[in-house]
C-alpha cells in the first residue's frame, strides 16, 4: 500500500506530446481502471462576454493532491465548480473517474466533497441539523453525522442556529459537510480560512494531505500551500502559467503570477 502512494506520488504529470490542449481529442470513451482521478483538456469558461478560464489542462491520479495558485480573478473557483459539476465547461473537456462532465455527473458526484466560500449551510437550522439534511441526501448513518461533529470539535455548539456562530465555526461545519459521505475526490476552496492554529490542527485529518484523499485545493499561500502538494497549477489572466510538480516550483515563481 505504501509502495503503491510513493508511486503515485513521484508520478509525471501527463500531458498529450506534441498536441496543442484543445486540439486534443480521444478515441476511449469508456471508464478504465487506470483512468485519472481528474483530467481536463483545454477546458475553458465563460460568464458572458468575460473569460474566466482558456485552455486548461492537466491530469491528477488517484491520491495525489493538486494545488491552484492564482490572483484573485484568475479563476480558481471556477475551476473547482466545474469539477464538481456545479458548471458547465463552454469548452473542452473534464472527465472525473473517468466519466465525462456533464452528461455523467450523476455517476460522480456522490464520489465528490465539495469545499467552497458559499458553506452550503442553512442558517437557520442547527448544524447537527445540516449534517442530518446532507446524510440522508447520502445515505449516511447518524452514528457518522456525531462523528465528524466531534473531529471538528463541533459537538458542544452543534444544537447551535449556524446564523449565531462564528465564520470559524461555520467553516469547520462546512469542512464536516464536506467529508461526511467519506468522497474519495476533495474540492477544496481555501479551506482554511477563517481557521485558528487550533481548527486548523483539527480539521486537517479530514481534508489534509494525511487524509489519503485526492486532492484539488486552492490557495495563496507559496509555503503553506505546497505542503503535501504533488502538482501545482498557477493561473495568471485566465489560463494556465505554470504547471509542475510542486518539488520543482520555487517561491519565485508562485510570486510571478500575482505580480
């Protein structure tokens, strides 16, 4: 099992040779055992008239964590929304598991824990209600929605209305949300914003780099940020500037893309 991480994680980054992102197309359009977690082929966005996203593309194995760098704007989040299938590509192509987007969403996103800005929380309900609301949309015991109240440390306040607790309560019932269903594939919009050291340290068995989850996280920070990463991308403009393994980013070059 440990041999089979180690190979994931010293894993290259796969991208098609000698083809231009969005003149790629494949003749496979079955799901394959050795597909990648998550790969994107000159995927690009639009929100009317404004580019969000050009030509972006990348491929991300089962296990491995892929960090996204960029300014504000740069598309991040919308890059994250289309993974999990909260948006539309006007352009290329996503395939999750090797499932294409949009037309096989259904088969995915069960598999799929989603992070964002918006905590995807009502409220007016309680957070132990929240969690409760989220469990049965995913068949999910009781016994689990009390345990990751507890890994958050969210068990004394979870009676609680979320409209009366803290941004850092209200994130750390996001990030239980987020893990209830146990997915395989994180989202993860900077996660931990609004944390103290103390939520964070808690929070971060659930959707850290020892959670042995594949991983898409955004982030601005060029130290915290690598940790744990196996890929960065960095976007600058609305396409992609920089894409490497994170051992080969320097600090330097994170800096570059908010100049």
């Amino acid at each position: 099992m440990a041999t089979d991480r180690a190979r994931r994680r010293s894993s290259t980054i796969r991208l098609p040779a000698n083809t231009r992102p969005w003149h790629y197309s494949s003749s496979v359009h079955g799901v394959s055992d050795h597909d990648p977690a998550v790969s994107l082929r000159g995927v690009g966005r639009r929100y009317g008239e404004r580019l969000a996203l050009r030509d972006v593309s990348f491929e991300l194995e089962s296990g491995q964590t892929l960090v996204v760098f960029g300014p504000n704007g740069a598309g991040k989040t919308t890059l994250l929304r289309m993974v999990a299938t909260l948006l539309r590509a006007h352009a290329g192509e996503i395939r999750v598991f090797g499932r294409e987007l949009p037309d096989d969403g259904y088969a995915v996103r069960g598999r799929i824990g989603f992070l964002g800005h918006d905590p995807l929380l009502y409220r007016e309900l309680s957070g132990r209600e929240n969690l409760a609301f989220h469990a049965r949309l995913h068949s999910v015991s009781s016994e689990r929605v009390a345990e990751v109240l507890e890994a958050v440390g969210m068990e004394r306040r979870a009676d609680d209305p979320v409209a009366e607790l803290s941004r850092g309560m209200v994130q750390r019932l996001a990030v239980a949300r987020a893990v209830l269903h146990e997915p395989e594939l994180l989202l993860l919009d900077e996660p931990l914003a609004n944390l103290d050291p103390a939520a964070i340290a808690q929070v971060q068995p659930l959707i850290g780099a020892t959670s042995g989850r594949t991983r898409v996280l955004t982030s601005h920070d060029p130290v915290g940020g690598l940790v744990g990463a196996d890929v960065v991308l960095g976007l600058k403009g609305s396409r992609a500037e920089l894409l490497a393994p994170a051992a080969d980013v320097t600090a330097a070059q994170i800096a570059a893309l908010y100049a």
